[in-house]
C-alpha cells in the first residue's frame, strides 16, 4: 500500500495528491520554507546535545546528523541562489507550532527527552513523504534528484530518532506513545489542508 511503503514510514494521513503540483507553482516560497526547515533540523539536534552532553549514544549518533542538516540547508540556499532569490526571513511554521503544543510536560528527564525525539522523527517521517512528492513530481530533473537525495537521508534520519527513544523508555512504552503522535499529527495535517507555499 502506497501510505505504508518505506518512504512514508507509517504516516496516518497521507498528503493530498494536489499537494506538489501546487508546491511545484510556488518553488520559492517551497525552497525558503525548507531552508529554515533545515536549519531548524540543525538546530534541534543541537539542542538535544547540549541539553544531554552525558548521554553518549545520543550525542554520537546527533552530532553527524548536525553536520547533514546544516549541508542541506546550505545547498537549499545555493538552490535558491541558481533562481536568482535570496532566504529573507522566516515564515510561520503552523505545522510545527501545532505539533509543539501536543508535547507533554512533566515526567522524568527520560520522558521529556523521548518527547523531543519521537516529535524529530515525526517531522522526519512527514519532510521525508513531502520530500518523496518532490522528488515524484518536480519537472526539473537537478531538484527533483535533491528531492530523491534527501527523502532517503530524511527517513534514515526518522529512523534514527525513533531508534534513540528506545533507549530512554521501553520499546512498548515508546512505539504507545508513537502511535498517539502518529494519530495526532494526522488531524493537524488534515487541518491544515494543502498548502503549496510550505513544505508541511
Ligand atoms: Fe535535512
Ligand atoms: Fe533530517
């Protein structure tokens, strides 16, 4: 089934089929949402190694994904230098912000941190399936191989993360809690409707 293949990493919702002919309109607007996308991957990989320099697994396997997001973000800046557009500032993230508020506060160090690292992969698993559409549909044949390139790195990524949660909480525990994100995500992208001027 197309919605459960490996590069949509069990996603509920599946995005609408209009999606990336109308992202494909709005290449710039697409290109800087996924700039700060990036950087913004970057910098919650950062994040988490400052805020948990004692946990050694966590920081060897962030800091080489630190080290990829950034390049992505440097050549999603370099795509949009070849168009002749600049980054400028960023935009409302309504995808991301609605998906912070379902964070659940409280509980042990290792629960907070599971938080954080189901909500990376999530983001991982949705920019993978958007990544994916891209690389489907785009007619330039350079960006659409960008796309292929980075849905394969952003679902080793996904992987990643959820792999990590196991390391913090049981695998019960951590794949209970996956689903209630999966389900909740579900209704924020239903919600959200097709936008072609974002990557989520
Ligand atoms: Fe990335
Ligand atoms: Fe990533």
């Amino acid at each position: 089934m197309e919605s459960k293949d490996k590069f949509t990493l069990g996603l509920e919702l599946p995005t609408d089929p209009r999606w990336a002919d109308i992202a494909q309109l709005h290449i710039r607007d697409i290109l800087v949402d996924h700039a700060y996308c990036e950087q913004k991957a970057a910098s919650s990989c950062i994040s988490l190694i400052i805020l948990h320099p004692d946990r050694e697994k966590l920081v060897e396997v962030l800091t080489p994904i630190v080290a990829e997001e950034w390049s992505h973000f440097e050549r999603v800046l370099l795509e949009l230098k070849k168009r002749g557009y600049s980054l400028g500032p960023s935009r409302k993230d309504e995808y991301v912000e609605a998906l912070f508020k379902l964070v659940k506060k409280g509980g042990s160090r290792e629960q907070q941190l599971v938080e954080k690292l189901l909500l990376n992969a999530l983001i991982e698993a949705r920019s993978c399936e958007r990544f994916k559409m891209l690389w489907k549909h785009i007619a330039d044949p350079e960006l659409s191989n960008f796309y292929h390139e980075l849905m394969i790195s952003e679902a080793g990524h996904y992987k990643t993360f959820l792999q990590l949660a196991k390391e913090y909480m049981p695998e019960e525990a951590v794949m209970a809690r996956w689903r209630e994100w999966l389900e909740a995500e579900a209704e924020i992208v239903g919600r959200l409707g097709v936008r072609g001027d974002r990557i989520h």
